[in-house]
C-alpha cells in the first residue's frame, strides 16, 4: 500500500498532462493562461515558447515579439528561457472595471514565415478592494408621526471587487428603534433599508446616531463603515407616496434634449399646505447623472438634458424625493432604474498591424500579407463586425481569432500582368442601417525572372552583297523581357559553332548591348551562298533566362568574274581551237563550238556570244550562235576563200558592267578527199560531246517537268486556301512578306552546272538552281501587296502562260531550234516575273 499510493498519483498527473496538451492542441493557435491581481513583478505565468511549439534557439532569429493593444508592458517574455511573467502592476479593477470577466488578450508573431498566436491571459480577482461607502455619514430627518414599519432606503456601498468578493452584507448597531432590511434589485445587488419598529419622540431622543457595517464575501473580509446620523422632526405627520417604489425604464441613446423619460406621480393624503408636494432628487444622486436629467419640480416630469451614449454608461439609476409643504415637511422616495439601449451609432474601427511587403510574384498561395483586427464599440448586433476585402483581386481573408484576420494570398502573382494591388479592406458591422470603415492596403509585387526574351519572329533572312567592307553592319537583332530592373537586362551573343574550317566568330559578331550585327570580313558568294547562325539573348536575372533567334545571311552575287573559255586540251586556259573543215560543206553547217562558263550566277553568268569582224573588213563566210557559241556556215564554201580562217569570238555576261573573254577559233578549209579521217575524228568528239548534251537536256527536261507540276498544284492549293478562309484586308488578298536585306539583289541569278556550298552548318555543299525576282530595291523592300493583288485574280492566266513558255521551250529544244540552257534561261526569267524562288 505504500508502494502503491505514489505511482497512481503519478498516473493521475501524467493523464491530467495530457489531458491539458490536448486542450492546448485544439484550440486554434489559442493559449489560455491565468493569474491572480497585483501579482509581483517576475511572477511566473506560462512557458509560452514551450506551449506554442516553438524552440528557444529561434526566437531572435524568427523576431519574437509580443503585442497587446492599450495595455503596455504588463507582460514580458523572458526570450533566454521564453517564460511569459508579470513586468509591472496589474490591477483588475483598472484593467476592466466591474467587468466579470477580464482577459489581457496578447498577440505573440514571429516571422520566417509570419505567424500569429493568440495568448488569453485571465486576471483573477483578489479581495484586495473593501466596501466604500460614498459618504462618511448619513443624515435621516424622520419626522416623529411616522407610523411603525415606515421604511427609510439607505445608499449601500459599493465594492469595486467582482462575485463572491463584492457579495456585500449589512450589519446594523444594536438600537431600540431600527431593524434593517436588505432589497434585492433586479442586477443592482442589495440596497439597506431601515425599519422603523418602535415610535420616535422628539423630546426623548432629537437625534440617534447608528453605524451600519458593510462585510464583502471574500476571503479575508473586508468591511466598510458609515454613520447614520437620524434627525426626528416634529409635525406633519403624512408623507407623501409613489405609486410605486420602483420605476423601469428602457429608452434609446442619443435620444434628443427634453426628451420625457417617466412622468412620475405622487401623493400626499394631508391637505392643505401639507398635502402640496415638491420633486426632487435625492442627495444620493450624482453630479454626472444630474446633468444627464432635468427634474421638473411641479409635474415630477424627468426629461433629458444632455447627450445619452450607450458607450458611456447604459443605466442609470435616480433617486427622486417627493416633499410637501408641511411644517416640518415630509419626504417620500422612489427610485427610476433607467436602461440606456444601444443604437448603431459607432462606425467599425480597422487597423492594419503587420505586413510583409513587398510579396514576391512566386509566392506560394496562403502566404500571410497582412494582419487585420476590427472592433466596434456598440453592442449587441450593432457590434457584430464583418470583414471584406476588394473584390477580384487575388486575395482573402481568414479570420484566425474573434475579429482578427490574416490577409493572404489566394491565387498566383504576375507582376508582368499587374504589379501593384490597391486593396481597400471594408469592415461592415450588422446594425440597421449599417456602418462601415474602410483601410488602404497597397501591396507592390515584386519581380521574379520568369521571363525569357523573346524575339519578334523566331528567323530573320539579311541580304548581303559579297565583296561588302569589314565590318559593316547588315542587321539589328532585339528581344524584349517582360520582366522589370535586371531580369529585364538583354544583353547578346552568338551562338558559336563551326563554318567549314572556320569558326562563325571569324565570319561575323554581335554587340552585346544593342543586338547589331556585323560582318567581320568580305563575303564571296560563289564561296558562301548562305550563311545560317543563331544569335541568343539572355537577361540578367538569376537564374539567367534566355532564347535563341536564327539568322539566315544570303550572300548575292555581284559580277566579279569574268567567262571562261573551255577549250580542248588546255584546261580552261588561254589558248586557241582548232578545227578543220570541208570545203564542199554546205550553209548552216556546224564547224566547231565554243564553251565557256562564268563562275559568277544570273544575269552574271548567262553568257553571249559574238563573233568579231575581221581585220580587213571582208565578210566572213562563219557565223556564231548567239547564246550556244556554235560556229557554223552563212553559205558555201568556194576555192575563193582562204584556207585557214582565223575567227576571233567575243564571249561577255550581261553583267553591270559585262565581263567579256576572247577566244580564237583556227579552221583550217580542206577538200572533200584529204581530211576525211580528222572530220571522222572530230565527227566522233562532236557525237560524244553532243550525246553527253542530250543527257544533260533530258535532266533538265525532266526537272523542269517536276518542277512546273509541283508549282502549278501549290498555286491551286493556295488559291483555294485564300478564298476559302475569311477575309482579312481583301478578297483573297495575300498578307505582306516579311524579308530583312542589307543591300540591292542584282537581276536574277542562274548557275550553270555549278555545284555552290550553302553554309548552313548541317549537310554537305549542295548543287542549286537559284532564280531571285528581278529589279528588288534595297531593303526595306516595295510593297508587294499591292502587285499581289492586282495579279491576284489571274493565277489561271500566269499558269497558262508560264505552261505555253515551257510548250515552246520544249518544242524548240527538240527540234533543236534553241539550246535547252536558253529555254531554261526564259522560262525561269518568266517566273521572276512574279516573285518566284525555286
């Protein structure tokens, strides 16, 4: 048994422990401590770290700190052991009055992250406060007539301590006239009454002198005293009477001056003088309610003399004496209990105590902006308050103790959509009709880098002339951050790779600040066609965001090379062709053929061919081919011509200005019988040479073929596609290309059997047949909407045209009336026409 007793007492505490964590736990970020009045200073109070959950090493760091509106610094926490204990004098009855409940409510917040919690601390009542009478002596002026049990109300004491220690009791001196009797009011406490149980004389006794004794319930007691000092008056021997000796009555505040509150009604059943009766009040009212009331003498009228506020006092209790005119005259007494009623007079109050500002655009949503706590000094429904916040904005309210919120975030942040937030915080309370007060919150979003550039297209095409200077600039590159301040820095760069052997760096460069892009050295274009890149913009945030934008660089031709003859056995050399030729062929014959090509493309390298007069001005029996550069007869040949003919053959581009080459073709006329075996010969080198032709031609035939299909079947796709979508600007009206060039494109380009490298960085050199629009203008380029249009509506007849092109190309290819190169030459010079590019 002795064993026993300690480890089930033990048992007891650990569950009532448990019990108490529990408690802690559901109450909402809630703790309840308590205390007793006029502790000392460093009582201990609660281990508020401890109860809150949080740990001792973090609350400097996380900025401790506790609050409690209008009440000062009667609390401290210890942060070295986070002990919550009394820093000054607390005294109930200041603190809250005769209040039955007094709490000091204390807001405890920590940051990283903003919390809030909630701290009750309840004073509890010491009987530290005796009864006090507001006097040290009361007078009575009894007339001796009075009859037995005649009653004579006395004012109590009051007792500024709460429930069983303001529980008051009287105690009256022992005497042979007097008892006293208690009245218990309706929420007023006990008022003495003295009795009168035996008959007064006037010349036995003019004066009794009583002490009433009032003892409060507490533990110790405390006691108040008074004198009553009883005067007998001698005479009239009726007092006048109330009809009551209580009077209710409820009347709202702020009700107007000379507003009738009670007409109260007395009477005396004396007559004469002694039946005429004054109103009065009662010494025992004081000076604050006398100003509040006017008494009329005559009529026993109370009316109101001052401003009613609820808020100030919601009752108010008068003593009124009635008194007649006798000799000695006689008092009556009633009292007016007055209940002031609330009216919704009071606007809600708003205070906005804590931010945390300004909120990051990636905040997490529930983060905590703002603290909010509204009050309302009406009652009732009058002081019920509710709070709203603006609406459509991405923010609410959670209220986390009786009128007190949190604003957090409700929604995602873009401050590239809106970056700052005016938010007007409306508290509304439920009175009819109700008021309302307003604040303010200004919450400024701050950046994140959740922003890349961007640019305005993803590819940009430059024109460039080759043989441009050093250094020049062809483009200006520019992205834009919707981000602000450094996120929304671009700065530029290329994106370095490798040009063949080279790297793109030694081509070309960009500025990092302002995007120009520049050429570091002279382009050639019949070494680099196109040069393809990738530029990239990158802000400053961190972590740095950035894109990239391609850069097509089309290198155009320019006449910087002049034809060069091929002939037979020099290797494209200079030198001369030799031939030999019948005399008994006939005219129109071809003899020989000159070829050269031009490294240049287009205009630049479609060739012509001319033959030059001879020194003697004599005519000459041979004629050259204008673009085919084949030499043949004008006429027979008779003995009367020279046997070794020496033709000189002007070979020149359509370039601006034309390059030209000289070639000097030597044929030698023989008769039919001697040379038969060297026209056996170069009849042989003539077959293979043209066979290889054919071939050539039959390529070209059949590319010309596939390509004319695959144009005709896009233009119909197109046609329909136009006008079966909605109009935008026109019926069917194409939109306005977008092309970036640097300088002026040169006719059109055509290369002959030429293999060119495009530098895109992917792939091999590629073999291409490039036909650009004639006549373009330097950037930026002619409208091209209006020709569309105005063409627009006759796609059918381009399309026959360009088929009747290619019908009589084909024609005269086979009846070797033109040279297929021509035919190739007109048809795609027909299609620059119309802004094509194969």
């Amino acid at each position: 048994m002795f064993v026993y007793r300690p480890i089930r007492q033990r048992t007891q505490r650990l569950l009532l422990l448990f019990l108490l964590i529990a408690a802690c736990e559901t109450g909402s970020s809630q703790i309840h401590y308590s205390l007793p009045e006029e502790a000392k200073h460093g009582t201990f109070v609660g281990r508020i770290a401890q109860d809150l959950g949080l740990e001792l090493e973090e609350l400097v760091p996380r900025l401790f700190r506790v609050a409690s509106k209008g009440r000062g610094d009667l609390l401290e926490v210890n942060l070295q052991n986070g002990i919550l204990f009394v820093n000054s004098r607390i005294d109930r009855e200041e603190l809250c009055g005769r209040s039955a409940e007094c709490s000091i409510h204390l807001e405890v917040i920590v940051d990283r992250p903003l919390q809030v919690f909630h701290v009750e601390v309840e004073v509890k009542d010491i009987n530290d406060n005796p009864p006090v009478f507001s006097v040290s002596e009361q007078k009575l002026s009894i007339y001796e007539s009075r009859l037995l049990d005649s009653r004579f109300p006395l004012e109590g004491a009051s007792d500024a301590d709460i429930g069983e220690n303001a529980m008051l009791t009287y105690r009256l001196s022992p005497n042979d006239f007097f008892t006293l009797d208690i009245i218990n009011k309706k929420d007023k406490g006990k008022f003495p009454v003295l009795v009168l149980r035996k008959l007064l004389d006037r010349e036995e006794n003019p004066q009794l002198q009583l002490l009433l004794t009032a003892t409060d319930g507490g533990k110790p007691e405390l006691m108040g005293f008074v004198t009553l000092l009883i005067l007998v008056l001698d005479a009239n021997d009726n007092a006048p009477l109330f009809d009551r000796s209580v009077y209710e009555v409820k009347m709202y505040e702020n009700s107007a001056n000379q507003t009738l509150v009670i007409w109260l009604n007395a009477s005396d059943v004396d007559e004469g003088i002694n039946k005429e009766i004054i109103y009065s009040f009662s010494s025992l009212v004081p000076p604050s309610t006398r100003r509040k009331f006017l008494m009329n003498e005559s009529t026993g009228e109370i009316r109101v003399n001052d401003a009613i506020d609820f808020e100030d006092s919601n009752t108010y209790e008068i003593h009124v004496d009635v008194t007649d005119k006798g000799n000695p005259p006689m008092v009556g007494h009633c009292t007016v209990l007055v209940e002031i009623l609330d009216e919704n007079d009071n606007s809600p109050e708003v205070v906005v105590t804590s931010l945390a500002l300004p909120v990051r655009e990636d905040a997490q949503v529930g983060t905590v902006i703002a603290l909010i706590s509204v009050s309302d000094r009406d009652s009732g429904a009058n002081g019920q308050v509710t709070c709203t916040l603006t609406p459509h904005v991405p923010f609410k309210l959670v209220s986390t103790f009786k009128n007190y919120y949190s604003m957090v975030l409700d929604s995602a942040l873009d401050r590239e959509s809106l970056e700052n937030y005016e938010v007007v915080v409306t508290a509304r309370d439920a009175g009819s009709p109700s008021l309302s007060a307003t604040a303010s919150v200004s919450v400024e979003v701050a950046d994140v880098n959740d922003n890349a550039p961007a640019f305005a297209q993803p590819e940009y095409t430059v024109l460039v002339k080759e043989n441009n200077p050093p250094g020049c600039h062809i483009f200006t590159v520019s992205a834009r951050d919707a981000d602000a301040l450094e996120n929304a820095l671009v700065s530029y760069s290329l994106v370095e790779r490798r040009v063949g052997e080279r790297a793109l760096s030694s081509y070309v460069s960009v500025h990092a600040e302002s995007g120009k892009v520049y050429v570091l050295q002279p382009l050639d274009h019949e070494e680099l066609e196109l040069l393809q890149f990738q530029v990239s913009a990158r802000d400053a945030g961190v972590p740095p965001l950035g894109s990239n934008v391609t850069l097509q660089v089309f290198v155009l031709d320019e006449n910087d090379n002049a034809p060069a003859l091929l002939l037979p056995g020099t290797g494209g050399g200079a030198g001369a062709l030799s031939q030999l030729v019948a005399r008994s062929v006939g005219a129109g014959h071809v003899v020989a053929k000159v070829r050269a090509v031009d490294a240049d493309s287009g205009y630049n390298a479609w060739l012509s061919y001319e033959l030059q007069p001879a020194a003697g001005g004599e005519r000459s029996p041979f004629r050259v081919g204008l673009y085919t550069g084949e030499i043949s007869t004008t006429r027979a040949l008779d003995e009367a011509d020279a046997p070794r003919q020496r033709l000189l053959v002007l070979v020149k581009d359509h370039g601006e200005p034309a390059l030209t080459a000289t070639a000097t073709v030597l044929l030698s006329l023989e008769d039919s019988g001697q040379a038969p075996k060297a026209s056996t010969r170069a009849s042989t080198g003539a077959a293979g040479a043209e066979a290889a032709l054919v071939d050539v031609n039959v390529y070209l035939i059949i590319a010309i073929c596939a390509v004319s299909s695959l144009l005709v079947l896009t233009l119909l796709l197109y046609t329909a596609l136009r006008c079966s979508a909605p109009p935008s600007e026109g019926a069917c009206g194409p939109g306005k290309p977008t092309l970036v060039c640097s300088s002026a494109v040169g006719s059109w380009s055509y290369s002959q059997q030429r293999r060119q490298r495009v530098c895109s960085g992917e792939g091999p050199p590629k073999a291409d047949l490039m036909a650009f629009s004639p006549s373009l203008t330097p950037c930026p380029l002619p409208d091209v909407e209006g020709e569309e249009q105005s063409t627009g509506g006759n796609h059918s007849s381009k399309v026959g045209y360009w088929f009747s092109i290619f019908i009589v190309c084909f024609v005269n290819i086979l009846f070797h009336r033109f040279s297929p190169q021509i035919c190739i030459l007109e048809y795609l010079h027909s299609l620059s026409k119309y802004h094509v590019f194969i």
